[in-house]
C-alpha cells in the first residue's frame, strides 16, 4: 500500500494508505451551512433544452439500475437487465441522435448474480452486487467475507459492501479500517462500493471520517445508502462525501468514485446531483467510471421527459417499456 | 444550437435566460414615466434615460424630479398624513396585507424587472430580494395591527422623506416604505437615479389595490432631487447610501429637528478560524463579496484569516472563484452579472488598479467577459498592507482584500481596524470563540457560520461611521415612531463664565477653601486652562469652577476610554455600584439639598430625594434591560443585543443642576457606556459636589468625568470628537452640536429641557438611547 502522496496516472485505482486519523479527526462539517450549499446548487444552475436532454442521458449512462428486494426472483433480474441495454425506447434515441446507449451497470442481490451476468452477456454493462449482510452489515466478518468472494465467482465486477455503522458511531476507526481493507482484498479486480449507510450516521462529521475511511482502506467508491435507511441519498450528505473524496484527491493524488443511491426519483434529482458533481469536483465526476446513481424508478421519469423533450407532449409511463 | 452527443463531450451548462417579453410589453406601453404623487402618476419637467447595465441598451426615460416636484409629493403626503395616522392598526395592517399579496402576486415581474433595470442575477432577485420584499411587508402588516400595545404612548414621525440606493432597488423600498406606513406615517421615496424602475411598477401596483392616495408618493431624480427632499418639510429623512452623503444630509438637517435614521457604508470583515469548515467560509465569501456584484453595503470584503489555515483556505477560495460564472444576468446559472453603471464600473477599476499599484496581489477569474454592458470579474487581494486603499475604501464591487490574524485578539484588533461598522462575520465551529469574537466585533450585524442573511424580523444598520438607527424588527419600528410626548421647559439661560476675581466669594467664610477642580479618570484634574469661574446666583457668588478647554476633554475622553473594565462589567456589578450611590446620597441629601437651595435651585430638597430615587431606578434597569431573541429563521438563535456605545458625551442642562445631569449620566453608565460630562453651566458645583460620592461608591474612575465650563463649546469639542461614539445634548445649540457630529457620524440625542422631577426625566426612552443593538445570528445544528 501506498503511503501517503502517490502520483497516479489515469484513473489508476485507488490501492488505499495506511490509517491515517489525522486527515478527519479535527474536520469541521458545518451542517447548516453544507445545507445552505446544497440547497442552492440547484438555483444557481440549470440546463435548459438540448442540453436538459443531454445531461438526462448523461444520468442514463451513470445509473446503476437496482433491484433490490425480497421478491426478486431471476426473470425480474432479467427484465431489469433488458431494460438497462436498453434505457430508452428506440424512437426515443434516434430522435435525440444516439446509437446506442446502456446504464451504468446492474444491481442485484448476490444471488441474482448470475442471472444478471447472463442476461447482460455481449455486453459491456457491468454487473454490481450488493454484499457483507446487505443492508444492516451485522453478519461475522469472515461471512462478509465469504459472501464477497462468492459474488466475484458468480461474475460480479462491482460489489457495493456496507459497513458496520458501530465502528463509525464508537469512533473505531481502526476497525473500520480493517474491515474496508479486507473487502477490498476479498474484491479482488472487482470494483469494491463502500455504502456508509449515512441515514444511520447522523451526523455530516461522521459522514466526513467514515468517508475519509473507507477511501484510506482502498475503496473504489463511496456510496450514500443502502435504500434501506430512513433517510437516504440527500444532497448535503453528498455534498460532504464529495468533499472528502476531493480531499483524498488532493492528498494522494487518486480519484475516487461517488455514488448517491436511494430515494432518488426524479429527472430533476438526477440533474440536480450532476450539478453537484460538476460544480465541486468537475466534468471527470460525470463519467461512469466516477459517477453513479443508484435508482430504480429513476430512469422512467428520465425517459418520460426525453419523449417531451422530442415531441412536446407530455408522456405516459404505460407507453415505454417497464425496468 | 449543438447536439446530445456533442453536450456530452462538453457537459456544458448551456444558455438558459429568463423571458423578459412581459415586462418588455410593461415598459414599451409606457411613454416617459412621471413621478407618482397624490395616488397618480404625473409628468415631469424633464427626463432622463434608465439602461440596462448588461446591455447598454435604454430601457425608459424617467422624470427630473424638481423642487417643484417635491413639493408637490410631500404636501400630498402632509395631506394624507391625518387619514392615515388616525386610521385603526388593524385598517394600516390590512393594507400592508395587501402590499405583501401584491407583490406575490406579481413576484416574477419584479424579479425580472429588478434583474433588467440592476443588472443583478434572477437567481438573486428572483429567491432572495423579492420573497424578501413579501416578507418585510408582511412583517410590518403585523407591526400595524399591534402598535398600540406594542409601543404605548407613541406617535407616528409624520412625513418620511426617504432616499434609496440603487444596490437592492425594491429591497430597499421594502426596508423604507413598511415599517414607515405601519407606524402611521405617509412617505415620499426617492429611488437611485440609475434603478428606479422597481419603485414605479410598485407604485402602480399600489395605484392597483387602492392605496389611499398621498400616502406613498415617488419622485425619481438624481441627488439634486434627494437634496431637494432632505431640504423639505419632511419630519425624517431616512436615507441609505453613501457614508460621503450621508455626512451630507447630517448637516443639511442639523438643527432642523427632522428625525435621522443613516444606513451608510461598511467593510466588513469576514474573519476565518483555523478551526472553521473552511468550505462553508469559501461559500460564505461567495454569497458575501461575490453576491450582487459586491456591491452590498454589508459585504464581507476584509478576509481575515487564522495564519494556520491561510494556505489551505486560500487554495480553495481559488478553485471556488474559477466555478464563478460572469454574465448574462438573466440567465438562470449567472453566478454574477453586470455592475450597475459604466461610472461605478470605473470607479471599481480604479480603486483595484491602484490597490494593485500599491502593492496588492490581485486574483482575479480568469472569466470570459460580455462583449457589451458592465462587467467586472471577481477576484480577491492578497499581501494587502493596512494602509493600502483596498483595506480602507469601500470598493462596492466583487474584490475582497485577504490578510492573515495569529490570535483572535488580533483578529479583533484587525476587524475593528476601521471607520466602519456596518456588519461582520464570524467562522468558527467553537461556540465559545465564535460568541466571544462575535461580541467583540464592533458592528451591528455580525453573523456566525453564516452572512448576507436577511430577515424583516431583525435589525439591520449600522455602528461608527455605518450610519444609525436600524431597520427590520422591533428596533426598525423604533425609527418611525416618535417617543411620547414631553412638555419642553425653557431652559435659565446659562451664564457666560465669568473669569474675573470676585471679592464677595465666600470661600473663606466657610472655613476652608473649596476648590471644584475637574474629574478625569477619578482623580480631581486642575483645568488644562488656569482658568476658574464664579459660581453666581442670587447676585451671590457661591464658588468658583474650574473653566475647562478643549484640551481637558481631550483628557477625559482618553480617560473614558481607559475605564474598559465598566462595559464588561455585569449589569449587577453596575447596579450595585449606582446602589451604593444613591446610600452615599442619601447620607448626605440635606447637605446636598442645602447646597442646592443656596444656589437658587426650586425644590432642592425634592430634586435630591429624586435624585436618589433615579440612582435606585437605573440601578434597577442594569440588569434588566436588555435584548431579544428575534424569530427569524428556523434553526437560528438572532440576538438582539443592547450594547452600550462606549464614550459618550453628555452636555447637560443649565436647569435642575444636580437632577438633569444625574438623569442623564445614570441611565448612559447604567448601560455600560463611560462618559464625559458637562455640568450645568450656571450651577456646576451641583455636579462637582458628588466626587467624593462618587468615589466612595466604588466608581471606577473614568466612568464618569466631568468637565465643568462652558457648555457649547465643550459640547462642541465633544462633538468634533472622533473617538466620542454618541453626545446627548441638552440646550439651544442642536445645529451646531449635529453639524459638528457629522464628522465620525455620531449617534446624537438633542434632549429637551424638562420637568426633570417628574416621570418624563427618566425611562427606556433613556435607555434605549444609550444602546445600540447588535444583532448577532447563531445559527445551529448538527
């Protein structure tokens, strides 16, 4: 492992520093303020028009399109899968001038695996899983473990693994630690997400060092939440963890990933939390490989207000295909 | 227009403007607009253009208001004066009501007005200046409905002639014209030549829904018509521009008895703590020096940071400042647009070019700017000495200046370091430093983690050179009410000192000799002069006083500001101290009541019991006079505090020697203020009798001093005074004494003389006039 300034080229993956609790420990996380910050991103900027249409395809290209639910089953998977090759219907894209166009990537349960990684076989969508005891992350360590290793086997190439909210709430940031870096070893070449289950933290300093953490330890990306909290991806939370990431960049050079999941709906959020990325971090916070969405329904008002867009008229769900 | 797929290479923002085909529409139906008196709009004798600063381009012609036209709108609004006092609170609220609604009603249109005739971004008047316009109307709606048992006894001021400036068009009238109404007076407004736009679609509207008619009136112009304005028969002027003019229009209405409220100048500072969210304050200079162009009054344009995080925060004020977007100002992601006018634009060059040629580091974006109107790129200063000129002007454009404090004291010591004190800042995520430099600062708005925040239910205005009086909130309505009333008592002429020996002094005759001398710093000064004066009354002489100069006020005004210690004190440990007075009185009232009577005095022995009855009644209020927790926004602790001014002077009436300068003194040291005080001319020995009361009673010296002499021109020296922060006067000389104020721009009280025994020579009224109100915002949450 790296210890403190590597000079990486590209997007080099992150191979993580030792613990480093001096870079959060004084951090100063002003909420209100972070509030003020984020309730104004959105009125001081706006995309109108051919670029509204552009920037909502954009969103297309960074969903990652989950399912996650007790009642998932392989045809919904595959259903899911047809949907993310195919986000918009074909009208659609050719009226906006597109050839192709797929999401981000899927996101499944791990046994959904391999139904995913067949459907989405001749492709280049990645398969994301869920992993470590999602969503509460209360299993043994070494089960975790396990359960990151087996969805690798089945073919995932992104694991979003949650963390164990206690060692943030104690303050056990060597545990924490710990605990992200051997994920990441048991991930392997996959791509490890680290949701810090921010609902559960509370506080934006938690945010901010659990942030911090997770990317000391090596994770590729951090992630809001699971979906499963009682409060999910919010604006000032994001606000705080792109912060850190850009912090982390600025130490060690290495570009981390942001990816805000759950409780977003809208075309409008999906605008909204690009003009985050662009305006703290930059255009480079807009491409997939540094920028997710974890949505579901998402992607429906995203296709609706395209068809608007070509046509004028306002659309119906019940005319495009379901995810 | 390019495609999806070259968007997004580019992941730009793209064009995305505001229509503006409705106001157009407003603004071509109209011919030259003509002022607004007496409910309808009339023409003018000549016109001028108004521009688009983004553009250039004419968007109307105005009329020249003339004296005539003046005139005309403040005898309409003497007319409707009666009406309109005399209408119930409840009938005022409902119109005010009204006026909120109105503008809601209507919020765009003014938002793109406003953006059209300023220059200033729709984000900013489209989310902040109109919902706040609403606001303050519908926070003085409900000042009107419970003014009479909000504020007992009180009148309306009468006619208010205010004058606007040009930063925040319709904010300002807001500011101006809502608490004016609510209290019951009728206006004339005169709007910033460069914006008035605003204030005559706001006078349709009130045309619209009826407003009695000579209640509001608009006359638009340039300076000449507001000098115009502060010349006539108006019974206030409230005026909100320049400090330069606001000494101006001090000295146009000294004397004149018309009520003075000045929102002026600031440069504020803006101070950063090494233990601060150094993000937060790179967003809080955004919204402070690079919101409205820079050009606000309370701007944060001193950038004080801890040396500790000077690197650090500096980078990011860089990365932040290049995300800045400059332009189109009705485009809807325009962070900053266009500078009001060509002139200022020049001025703001100037002013940087030379803060660059003395010295400074200019970062400037690196912004691509519009080919045609007013534009100026932000930027800040670095490696700025005290002395350079963009630490001590007022730039009024989007530069702050970046200098670095080792210790909060410092940091104190540096936001204190000027003329002004409109406002300030404070970054920290300490509470304890974040309160203890928020108290310090000397300013009568300071925010904490927050700045540039606005609420109708705070006071906004200014100490120092910043102006006076405060508008928003209670402290707001103040402004346009009148205290009650007092029946004004002709004042004994004082006596012209006479220098000359007097065979018949009885000094011998009482044993041994008394020698009033002066009290500076609590010890007993002889005059700077060499000089003494009879003490004469009854063709007696009674003593003889010492003649003080301008050089013995020099003296105590540096003792006064010695006696820090006072200020900082507990309203207990004050109370205890004028306590411990009046005891010492007491003991010796009928010495005292002797003395008095021997002199001539009516009713010494009642002006002595009183005396000590006032002691016990401002002993009282030392502790319990005090602020408010203003509500303004959700998850924020406003406070509203009365600070005392520090130095006062005080220049006392020639009448009721011992009773008329205790009531004033008492209620100005009750508050913490020290002071330097002119005893009756004709009776000082009332006043240089109580030194040894003084000092038996734990008054720390320099709390008082006193000067004993001739009164103007001892007032006048105090009033000249620059380190004199407010002068209470009591006698003929009111002109001279608010002329010679203007210089530092001090708070002045022109005291009647009155019955001084009775009700009306003490109260809150007193109080009230010996603080200024901080407002401090805490905002919180975790």
């Amino acid at each position: 492992m790296a210890t403190t300034k590597a000079a990486p080229h590209g997007n080099e993956r992150n191979p993580g520093v030792v613990l480093q609790t001096d870079w959060f420990e004084q951090v100063a996380v002003n909420t209100q303020a972070a509030e003020r910050r984020a309730a104004t991103l959105t009125t001081r900027r706006t995309v109108k028009k051919e670029w509204q249409a552009a920037w909502l395809v954009n969103a297309i290209r960074c969903i990652d399109l989950t399912t996650l639910s007790g009642d998932d089953t392989p045809h919904r998977v595959e259903r899911l899968c047809a949907k993310a090759r195919q986000p918009l219907a074909p009208h659609i894209l050719e009226g906006l001038g597109l050839e192709r166009l797929h999401t981000g990537a899927v996101c499944v349960y791990p046994t959904m695996v391999p139904a995913a990684v067949r459907a989405l076989k001749g492709t280049s969508i990645p398969v994301a899983s869920v992993a470590t005891g999602f969503p509460a992350g209360l299993m043994p360590l070494p089960l975790r473990l396990a359960e990151i290793r087996y969805a690798v086997d089945e073919g995932a190439e992104e694991i979003d693994i949650v963390i164990t909210r206690a060692h943030v709430l104690n303050g056990d940031w060597q545990a924490l630690y710990d605990e992200v870096a051997q994920m990441r070893e048991a991930c392997g070449a996959a791509h490890l997400k680290a949701i810090l289950a921010t609902g559960d933290l509370k506080t934006l300093r938690n945010v901010y060092k659990a942030s911090m953490v997770a990317m000391q330890a090596g994770a590729d990306f951090i992630k809001t939440s699971t979906g499963k909290e009682g409060v999910n991806a919010t604006l000032p939370v994001s606000l705080v963890m792109v912060r850190a990431l850009r912090d982390y960049r600025d130490r060690t050079g290495f570009r981390i990933g942001f990816k805000p999941a759950g409780g977003m709906r809208s075309a409008k959020d999906a605008i909204a939390w690009q003009i985050l990325m662009k305006e703290e971090l930059g255009n480079a916070w807009l491409q997939p490989d540094l920028f997710r969405l974890g949505a579901s329904s998402m992607l429906g008002d995203i296709e609706r207000q395209l068809e608007h867009h070509l046509t004028g008229r306002y659309a119906a769900s019940s005319r495009h295909a379901l995810a | 227009m390019p495609t999806v797929t070259e968007i997004l290479e580019t992941m730009d923002y793209g064009p995305a403007p505001e229509a503006t085909a409705e106001v157009d529409k407003w603004l071509r139906a109209h011919g030259p607009f003509g002022h607004f008196i007496d409910g309808a709009f009339v023409p003018g004798s000549e016109y001028f253009a108004v521009y688009n600063p983004a553009s250039g381009t004419e968007l109307a012609q105005v009329a020249q208001g003339s004296d005539t036209d003046v005139q005309a709108a403040v005898a309409a609004a003497r007319a409707a004066l009666p009406g309109w006092s005399a209408l119930p609170g409840h009938d005022r609220a409902r119109w005010l009501y009204a006026i909120a609604r109105g503008i809601q009603k209507r919020e765009r249109f003014f938002a793109v007005l406003e953006t059209l005739d300023n220059g200033k971004t729709i984000r900013e008047t489209r989310d902040i200046d109109v919902p706040l316009v609403a606001r303050h109307f519908y926070h003085h709606a409900g000042w009107a409905e419970m003014l009479a048992e909000e504020f007992p006894g009180h009148r309306p001021v009468g006619v208010c002639g205010q004058i606007i400036p040009w930063n925040f068009p319709l904010l300002m009238l807001a500011w101006k014209i809502a608490p004016a109404l609510a209290a019951g007076n009728t206006v004339v407004l005169k709007p910033a030549e460069y914006t008035p736009l605003t204030a005559l679609a706001f006078a349709e509207m009130l045309a619209e829904i009826g407003l009695p008619k000579g209640v509001v009136n608009i006359v638009t112009g340039d300076g000449a018509t507001g000098a115009a304005l502060v010349a006539a028969d108006v019974d206030k002027i409230a005026f909100t521009g320049s400090t330069e003019v606001g000494r101006i229009i001090r000295r146009a209405t000294a004397g004149t008895g018309k009520k003075l409220t000045l929102e002026l100048g600031g440069k504020s500072p803006f101070i950063v703590c090494a233990d601060a969210d150094l993000d937060a304050a790179v967003e809080g200079v955004v919204d402070a020096i690079w919101f409205n162009q820079g050009q606000i009054c309370c701007a944060g344009s001193r950038i004080l940071v801890q040396e500790s995080v000077e690197t650090a925060f500096t980078a990011k004020l860089k990365a932040r400042l290049a995300k800045l977007r400059v332009g189109d100002p009705l485009d809807k992601s325009t962070d900053m647009g266009a500078i009001v006018d060509p002139v200022q634009l020049a001025r703001i060059r100037d002013l940087v070019a030379q803060g660059e040629a003395e010295g400074a580091t200019l970062h400037q974006a690196q912004c691509a700017l519009p080919q045609t109107g007013s534009f100026f790129a932000p930027g800040f200063f670095t490696n700025v000495a005290p002395a350079n000129i963009v630490a001590q002007e007022e730039i009024f454009g989007p530069v702050a200046t970046l200098t670095t404090f080792r210790t909060p004291d410092e940091a104190v010591e540096l936001a204190n370091n000027t003329r002004y004190g409109l406002a300030g800042s404070v970054w920290s995520e300490n509470i304890n430093l974040a309160l203890d430099l928020a108290s310090q600062v000397k300013a009568g708005v300071l925010w904490i983690n927050c700045t540039n925040v606005f609420d109708a239910g705070a006071g906004f205005g200014g100490y120092r050179e910043s102006g006076f009086g405060r508008e928003g909130g209670r402290e707001g309505m103040l402004a346009y009410l009148s205290d009650p009333a007092v029946a004004v008592r002709q004042e004994t002429a004082p006596i012209p000192p006479d220098t000359a020996p007097h065979p018949d002094a009885p000094a011998i005759a009482t044993g041994i000799d008394r020698t009033a001398k002066l009290y500076i710093g609590g010890a007993q000064k002889r005059p700077d002069s060499g000089y003494s004066y009879a003490v004469v009354a009854g063709g007696h002489t009674l003593g003889l006083a010492g003649l003080g100069n301008r050089k013995d006020i020099r003296n105590a005004v540096e003792a006064a500001h010695a006696a820090k210690g006072w200020g900082k004190a507990t309203g207990h440990n004050r109370a205890q101290v004028l306590y411990f007075l009046a005891e010492n009185l007491a003991q010796r009232e009928a010495e005292f009541a002797r003395r008095l009577a021997e002199a001539g005095v009516p009713d010494a022995a009642e002006e002595v019991a009183v005396s000590i009855r006032r002691a016990f009644y401002y002993a009282a209020q030392a502790d319990k006079f005090d602020g408010a927790v203003h509500s303004t926004k959700t998850a924020n602790v406003t406070l509203a505090m009365p600070e005392p001014f520090g130095v006062m002077g005080i220049a006392s009436p020639a009448d009721a020697p011992l009773l008329g300068f205790l009531s004033l003194v008492l209620p100005a040291i009750a508050m913490g203020n020290r002071v330097v005080a002119v005893p009756s001319q004709n009776m000082p020995l009332a006043a240089t009798d109580l030194y040894q009361v003084f000092e038996t009673s734990d008054l720390p010296g320099g709390v008082v001093n006193i000067v004993t002499g001739a009164r103007d021109e001892l007032a006048k020296t105090l009033a000249q005074h620059d380190d004199v922060v407010a002068l209470w006067y009591s006698g003929p000389s009111a002109r001279m004494v608010e002329e010679e104020s203007a210089g530092n721009l001090k708070s002045t009280w022109i005291v009647a003389n009155r019955n001084w025994l009775g009700s009306e020579g003490q109260g809150r009224g007193f109080l009230l006039r010996a603080t200024q109100i901080k407002n401090i915002w805490v905002p919180y949450g975790e």
